[in-house]
C-alpha cells in the first residue's frame, strides 16, 4: 500500500472542504496524547505512518492530482512536525500561492521551528501562509515537558512560545491551542498565556 501523503477532511454543503498533508513522521517532541502511539493513524482510520518522507515534487505531484484549486485550505498537519521540513513546507507554500491565490495555507505546528533551524524563520513566513496553530499543551514549562516529552526539555516550552509571538508579526493569524482534557483552571491559565502573547486561543476536541 502507498503512503498517504495527502487526505481531505471536513467536506459538507458542497463544499470540498480541507486538503492536509502528512509529510514527515518526525517530530522534536513525544506527546502522551499523540496519534502516533496510536498504529492505525487518525481516529484509527487513516495509517499516516510514512515508509519515506516524500520530496516537494512527490508533494506537489500529489496536490495536482487533487486540483486543490476547488478546496477551501491546504493545511500541513500529519504524523509528525512539518516544520521539520521548514524550507521544503516554504517551498510547497510559494508554490501554492503562485498557482492557487485564494487558497488559505495553515501549519498545525509543535512552535519548535526556529529551535530546529537554528535562528529565527518566522519572517520566512510572511505573504505565505495564513494560519498557524500552534500545540500549547499546558501553561507551565514544567507540565509542557511532562505531557510533551520535548527533545528541548523545559526549553521547548519557552521555544514555542517564542516562536509563537514572533510569528505573529508575519502570519496573519496564529492560535494557541490546548486538547479539551485539561482541567478548567489549566485551560484558564493557557488562555491568559495566549492573550499575552498576542495570539487567539482555541480548545481543541481531543477526538478530532
Ligand atoms: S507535537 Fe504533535 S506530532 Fe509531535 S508528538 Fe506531539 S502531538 Fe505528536
């Protein structure tokens, strides 16, 4: 069976709805919650696993034979963290933007990109994608690290939270999320961090 590079979710009304793209199996941190302790992949319905990171042009090849012209968003999600793959996710973007101008781009991202790279990528990002949302996971570096098992330890809760404030001076819009098991005061702290940082909050449904 070929890997899943690519799968849409949240068709209705008539309405293509989203294009999301899997393109990496690693990822800097080893979530307690994470579909990839999970074997069958997304709800137990999609194995993601991928038996080769796929290039730009197997990407792209993909994307085409989609027509991604008649979708709302592309959204670069997947088993791991795109932003491993930071130069080849901007690459992907410029393509799409070239070819595709009302297409809204989004990255489900753990925020570890300028800890992968090395410096700062965010202004990389301006004029190329529309949306980033970004895994918070707890209010505290502590808890961070206890749910995210983070190659960064406590670092890459700060790291995140770095990244998420300077990208929010290229991307038009970035969230910080948290999955909806949390207790209410864990959830009230994370929203006070979000709004501090100049960025929405969002719950998200564990189950999606
Ligand atoms: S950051 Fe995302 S991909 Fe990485 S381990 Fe956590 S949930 Fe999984």
């Amino acid at each position: 069976m070929s890997d899943t590079i690519l799968y849409k979710y949240g068709a209705q009304d008539g309405h293509e709805g989203s294009l999301y793209l899997n393109i990496t199996n690693r990822c800097t941190n080893r979530c307690t919650f994470c579909i990839r302790n999970n074997p069958d992949g997304v709800g137990g319905g999609t194995d993601l696993w991928l038996t080769h990171e796929p290039s730009v042009s197997e990407i792209k090849a993909a994307l085409l034979r989609e027509k991604p012209g008649g979708y709302k968003e592309v959204v670069f999600c997947g088993y791991g963290e795109p932003l491993m793959r930071f130069d080849d996710v901007m690459a992907i973007c410029l393509w799409l933007k070239e070819n595709y101008k009302d297409i809204l781009i989004r990255i489900n991202t753990n925020g570890h990109a300028n800890l992968i790279i090395g410096y700062d990528v965010t202004p990389k990002m301006a004029g190329l994608v529309d949306v980033i949302s970004i895994s918070l996971n707890a209010s505290t570096a502590a808890a961070y690290d206890k749910i995210c098992l983070s190659d960064y330890g406590e670092d890459g809760f700060y790291g995140m939270l770095d990244f998420a404030a300077r990208a929010a001076k290229y991307v038009p819009e970035v969230v910080l999320s948290v999955v909806d098991l949390l207790p209410a005061d864990e959830i009230e702290a994370c929203r006070k961090i979000a709004q501090k940082a100049g960025c929405r909050f969002r719950v998200r449904d564990y189950t999606q």
